[in-house]
C-alpha cells in the first residue's frame, strides 16, 4: 500500500512500514490544501492532530483502506463517513497509556505535597516547612472516570498507596475486580475523593463537568484531567476552586491549547487559574514520553500489519 504520515513522528515508523512492504510518503510539514490535491493516491494516511478529516478531505481519497491516529483522541475525524465508507481505524492508546498513567500519578503526587510551590519558594530562599505540609493518598478514595486504556493503566499505578479505586463507565461494565471496584455514577459521586478523567471528547463529554456536576460530588475533590480540556472550560474551574468544591487540580489539557486563540474571557479565567498554587499544568504533553514515542509506532504498524494480513 501507499501510505501519507501528515504529521511529526518517531522516524521509527518509516523502516517498520517499508519492511511490511509498503511505500510511505514522510510529509509532516504538509499543508491541508497540498493534502486535499494528493490524498486520491493513497491507501494510508497516518496521523496526529494537525488536520481534520472531515468529509471535505475524506472524499478526496478515492482508495483509502486506513486511517492510523498516533493517539487515543478521534475527535477530529469524521467517524460516521470513515464507517460508510468501510475505511479502517487505528489508534494507539495502547502506545502511550503507561505515559499517561505515570504523568496523572505523579502530577497527583506534586499536588499533595506541594512540590512545585516548594521547589520555587526553596530556589528564593524561602524554608517554609510548615506552608508546604502535605496530604497523603492513604486512605483517600479515587474514582476514575473513564476505564479504557488510560483509566485502566492508572488504577495499576495506584497499587500500594493503600488507597480505595472506584470507576465509572457508562459505555462498560463488567470490569471490575479485586483492585478496582465498579460503581454506578451516583455511588461514584458519593465517595470520590480524588477524581481522574479519562473520557474521549465528545458532544457528550464537551462541556460536561458543569458547577451542577461537580456539586454532585459528596466530598470536596482533588481533580487530575489528563484527557481532554473541553471538558470543562476555565469559568467553571476558577467557580468550584473559589467554592471550595475542587480543592486542587492537575491539569495536561486545556479548554484551548492555542494562547493565541483564547476570547478576551478565556484568557481572564486562565490567568485566574495560573495564579492559583493549587494548580498544577503542563503542555499536553502526559502521553509524550521517549519511550511512548516509539511504542505508538510499534502499536499502529501490528494493527496495520493485520489489516494487509487480512486482505
């Protein structure tokens, strides 16, 4: 087959796909309109997050067999017409879900013991013992919501904090076990400590964790968001951080990743958000490990191995 790689990626991937047999196309610079005039020739396109694929392009590629998402998001591709038209999709949550896990954890573990406030007050010569006194996981509850490849990976890093691991998942049941137990949204909402979300963007999960939402929660909660940030916009995190009901919060993902991009208000919120020491970011990048790098590769060239298997 005949595959376009439209976005940056381990050159790993290269090799791995020309020992199967296929010709591969390494554009990761290319424009959407160049894409739009060459798509019709390939039977592969591999991709990040740079360009939709909505129906505009998709139709443009006459003979596409396969999309490969180097990712676990599919928010930005046209998924009803990929499925009318029988094209196949790949995506690598299995590839860096260990990544992910491991960021969510110890984002966690800097939240509760002060880590990044202490380092920066350490640097200025401030020994402040008793303003960075910490919280332990002990004995907290941590519900998770969302137990796919990602949730699924962080409740294994929780093993031996001795904590209690609840899931929600409206779209699975029959996961529970010694580890984790599975719950319904309502006994989740009453025993959360520690909430981690783990939920794709959808029209559903888009703007879901509203004030309402997060007053369902018995316990005033920690939140760790490693997934998207749509899911819950600035305004609504400044209000439950101000009440009290979000007593802290790690946050990978933004409502908007593009400062440039940011209304007059969004960039309020936000600086009300990055002046709080009870916040923790970092640029999307929970997935974005050397070794995940590579894996993502290793996990999309098996699925597309078993795609030219099968034909």
């Amino acid at each position: 087959m005949k595959i376009l790689i439209i976005d940056e990626m381990h050159l790993s991937i290269i090799p791995m796909l020309e020992e199967l047999g296929h010709t591969v196309n390494y554009c990761p610079k290319i424009t959407r309109e160049e894409i739009l005039d060459c798509v019709a020739e390939y039977d592969g396109l591999i991709i990040r997050s740079k360009t939709p694929l909505d129906r505009e392009l998709l139709e443009k590629a006459a003979q596409l067999k396969f999309i490969g998402r180097a990712g676990a998001g599919l928010e930005k591709i046209d998924l009803d017409y990929v499925q009318e038209r029988n094209i196949q999709l790949f995506h690598a949550a299995k590839g860096n879900r260990d990544a992910v896990a491991e960021h969510a954890m110890g984002g966690l573990l800097a939240l509760f013991n002060h880590v990044i406030k202490a380092n920066a007050e350490v640097r200025k010569g401030i020994w402040d013992r008793e303003g960075n006194r910490g919280v332990e996981l002990k004995g907290k509850t941590v519900g998770i919501l969302g137990f796919g490849n990602m949730g699924t990976a962080f409740s294994k890093r929780l093993q031996g904090f001795e904590v209690n691991v609840i899931a929600y998942d409206k779209y699975k049941s029959g996961f529970g076990n010694e580890q984790v137990e599975e719950v319904n949204w309502d006994d989740f909402c009453a025993s959360t400590d520690i909430l981690s979300i783990h939920v794709p963007l959808t029209p559903e999960t888009r703007g879901y964790f509203t004030e309402e939402v997060f007053q369902s929660f018995q316990n005033p909660i920690w939140l760790v968001n490693t997934a998207r940030g749509e899911v819950v916009s600035f305004e609504t995190l400044n209000k439950v951080l101000d009440t009290g009901q979000v007593r802290g919060a790690v946050l990978d993902v933004l409502e908007i990743e593009k400062f440039q991009k940011f209304t007059p208000k969004q960039q309020l919120e936000f600086n009300k958000l990055a002046e709080r020491e009870n916040v923790i970011f970092s640029p999307h990048v929970a997935g974005w490990t050397v070794e995940s790098y590579i894996r993502i590769n290793e996990v999309l060239v098996e699925q597309i191995r078993d795609l030219k298997s099968s034909v």
